[in-house]
C-alpha cells in the first residue's frame, strides 16, 4: 500500500484542480448512502404504524 | 431439493431468515465501504495523467457494475414468478426496481462529472453512455407499469415480461466500449503484474470498493423487501404478531 498521498488537510480538501469534480461525486455517493438507507426504513416504520392504528381501531369496534 | 425451493419460496421464512443473517450484512458492509473510502481517499496515489480524478472511479465502477447486475436480477426474479408463480420472487422483483434505478442514475451523474475534466465533455451520444441512459428509462417503465396496474398479479406478469425483455440492453451496455470503439474506455484488467498499467494499490481498494457497494445492494434490498412481504401478508397472523411487539 502507498502512504498517505497528502500532507495537510487543506491539501487534502484542495484535490489539486479538482475540488469541484472529486467532492460532488463523493457528495453524491453520500447522498445515495443515505437515502437508500432511510427510505426502506421509513417505509417499514410507516407500515407498522398504519397497522398499529389499525388494529385499535378494530379493537375499538369490537 | 423441491422442498428446499418451496421453502425458499416462503416469504415468511425469507423474513426469518434475514432477520438472523441482517446485522451480519450490516457489519460486513459498512466495515468494506469505510475501508474503500479511506484507503480510496487519502492513499491511492494520484495517475499522471488524470490526477485526482483516478478517485471519482472508486465511486463510479462500483454503482456502474452493480446497476448492471439489478436488470438481470430482476429478468430472473420475473421469470420465476412466471414460471413457477413464487411470490417472493415477484416481491424481490419490485423491490429491485428503485434500487436500480438509483444505481443507474448516480452511475450516469458520477460519470459525467469525471468525464468533463477528462473527456471534456460532460455528455456524449456515445454507446455506453446512451445504453446507460436506457436501461435508466426502462427502469422508469417498470416502475411505472407496476403502479399503472391495480391488480396485483396482473402487474407482476405484466412487470416480468417488460424485465425480461428489457434485459437484453444489458449485453449490449457491458459490450458496448469494446463493439462500439467510440469515448468510454474498455474496463481495465486487474493484475499482479508490476508491468501492467494498474498496479494493485490502485486495482485492490477498487476490487474492496466493489465487493462493499454490493453488499450494501443486498443489503438494501433485502431491507425493502422485508417491508413488502409484511405489507402482502398483513392479514396473518405472524405480521400482526411483528407489529404487535414493535415499539409504540
């Protein structure tokens, strides 16, 4: 393995002429990290509620 | 074997199933993806020629080849569900779907913007590029086919066919750089080779960037899928038992 490519953080930042192209598609890849994490989970736990509120309804009625 | 492939058919013991090997996938993900980062980050050297640029590929292969394997799952989940009428695999079907196409549209987002710098140009109508954009379109229309139908089973033949039929762009993107000689670059050989133009410390964190991305497309699939067998099996008794003990 190659050292450590860069020797400060703003070095790092900088990614020489590159800024803008390096960091938005590691934004991007971020942005997907996440979204494709929460949607699943906010649809189970929006599922669950619904059928929670369901069930006391019914319980209700009964 | 048959019992085996009933079994596996049950959406119920896919839930069980999955909830013993989930934390698993979650470790073995997460631990891959934040190695590929840093090592893709901060210790791949720089190319000379496209400098730091050589980093917006540890992004951009793994999404790309892994979008590539989402049209085919789903042609093969939609011939079982044909086939043998498994509900499961019309669940995995729809699930696969959105995943798809997020993975089709960060690979073409990311591509574009790695290929201004070093193409100069931010788009092309070149081959792999437009196959790309495609597939991306045909995942539309499953997704869009699936909520135009009402009834349930209708829409899973309807999907299966339009996946299985629309599997055929898939050859046709992975060939397209080597039928098509037009912008996008033929995939690179990984080898131990110190002669040959990638050496391992640019090949392996990809190789370790690419196994994590496809973890975390089980992963996330697995987790939707998991969603959609308790909102088709609502009415039994093990769901209504699942949402029972969920915290309030």
């Amino acid at each position: 393995m190659s050292g450590l490519q860069f020797s400060s953080l703003s070095e790092f930042l900088l990614m020489g002429q590159y800024t803008f192209h390096v960091w938005a598609v590691y934004f991007i890849f971020a942005v997907f990290l996440t979204a494709n994490i929460v949607q699943p989970l906010r649809q189970r736990r929006l599922f669950i509620k619904e059928q929670q509120r369901r069930a006391r309804r019914d319980a209700n009625v009964e | 074997m048959w019992l085996w492939f009933a079994k596996l058919g049950s959406p119920r013991w896919f839930y069980e199933l999955s909830s013993k090997w989930l934390p698993w996938l979650v470790v073995v993900t997460v631990a891959l993806i934040t190695v590929g980062l840093f090592w893709a980050l901060l210790f791949v050297p720089e190319d000379y020629q496209q400098g730091h640029t050589i980093r917006i590929m540890y992004v951009h292969v793994p999404v790309a080849s892994i979008s590539l394997a989402a049209f085919p799952l789903m042609a093969v989940a939609g011939t079982i569900t044909l086939v043998w009428k498994m509900k499961l695999a019309d669940m995995v079907a729809k699930c696969t779907a959105p995943i798809g196409l997020w993975f089709t549209g960060v690979a073409l987002a990311t591509g574009a913007i790695w290929g201004e710098p070093i193409w100069g140009t931010w788009w092309a109508w070149d081959a792999r590029l437009t196959s790309q954009l495609i597939q991306f379109f045909l995942f539309i229309g499953v997704i869009a086919l699936r909520s135009a139908i009402d009834s349930q089973d209708a829409a899973a033949k309807a999907c299966a066919i339009l996946s299985i039929v629309g599997a055929i762009n898939v050859p046709i993107i992975k060939y397209s750089v080597v039928w098509w000689n037009t912008l996008h670059q033929p995939a690179s050989s990984y080898s131990m080779d110190p002669q040959s133009a990638n050496p391992p410390e640019v090949w392996v964190p990809l190789v370790i960037m690419i196994i994590g991305v496809y973890c975390f497309f089980a992963l996330i699939l697995i987790l939707r899928t998991r969603t959609e067998i308790l909102q088709r099996e609502r009415r039994s008794q093990w769901v209504m038992d699942i949402v029972a003990q969920e915290n309030k």
